[in-house]
C-alpha cells in the first residue's frame, strides 16, 4: 500500500473528529432555553413595532389605523378581496393583539396562548397582503415552535410551573 493510501482513513477520521467537535460546540453553545427565548424575542420585535405605530394613547387608536382597516386592507379570499367587516373593531383587536401578544411572550407568561394568537394574526395578515409570505412563513414557524416547545426556562411561565410542581 503506498503512503497516500495509508493516509486516506487517517485524513478521514480527523475531519470526522473535527467534525464532531464543532458539532459538539454549537449543540452547547444553541442550548433550548437559549433558542426558546430568542425565538420569543424574536417573534416580539415586528408585532410591536407595528402594533405601537397604531395608538394615539391609552385604548384610543389613531385615525391612520381605522383608515388601513376601512380604506386599504382587504381579504384576499376566492372571490374577493372583501373589506374586512367592522374595521374599526378590527383595526382596534389589532391593535390590541399586536402589543399585547408581544409583551406576553417578552416575559414568558401565557407563552402558548400569545404564540397561537400571533399565529392566527400571522394567517390573517398573510390573508390581507399574500405577497408577504416569505416573511410570514418565519412568523408562522416562529409561532409555531414556541406554541409547540413553549417558552423555555427562562419565562414567568416556566417559574410558574415549578411553583405549582414544587406545591
């Protein structure tokens, strides 16, 4: 056999080894509280922000947001687009979901029902603008795995949890 033979399975079992260790290092270092609080985070950001741009002050919506829900959206269902019925209800539900939603899921309290309403948001958004999709599939999956995972133990929902199991 000639030396380059004999190095073959050598080469091969340390790009194995090298392999392992980095795989070893990104497992400790993507640790699922870590995942599961970043997704959270993650999901906030563009509800929030949207969201905040929709009040005037305390529960009084501004003009601009009533208008979008009675002049610009409309559902992109067979047939249609419709307008949305009852705007101002719904531009004001909206509101409220997309401030609401976020902060629960900031602090990890009612994680799962935060996550699941901002998944239906994401659907009827998605119903609203159909272009956006590639933007609201990454809601939807973000949605999804926190409903799915929940919020991980870096959460109120989490301390909760061990409050009740520890009683």
């Amino acid at each position: 056999m000639s030396e380059l033979e004999n190095r073959k399975p050598a080469f091969a079992t340390c790009v194995a080894t090298k392999i392992g260790q980095a795989s070893g290092l990104v497992q400790k270092l993507a640790q699922p509280w870590l995942t599961q609080l970043v997704l959270r985070l993650a999901l906030s950001v563009p509800f929030w922000r949207s969201g905040i741009l929709k009040w005037h002050g305390f529960l009084q919506l501004n003009d601009t947001a009533v208008d979008l829900f009675t002049d610009v959206f409309q559902l992109h269902l067979p047939g249609g687009p419709y307008p949305f019925p009852a705007p101002a209800v719904v531009a004001f539900l909206s509101a409220c979901g997309e401030v609401g939603f976020p902060v629960l899921l900031v602090l990890g309290f009612g994680t799962r029902f935060a996550a699941l309403g901002l998944f239906l948001m994401t659907c009827t958004i998605e119903l609203t603008v159909p272009d956006g999709w590639p933007i609201h599939i990454t809601w939807a999956a973000m949605a999804l795995g926190i409903a799915a995972w929940g919020p991980g133990a870096i959460s109120i929902d989490h301390l909760l949890s061990r409050a009740v199991k520890r009683s």
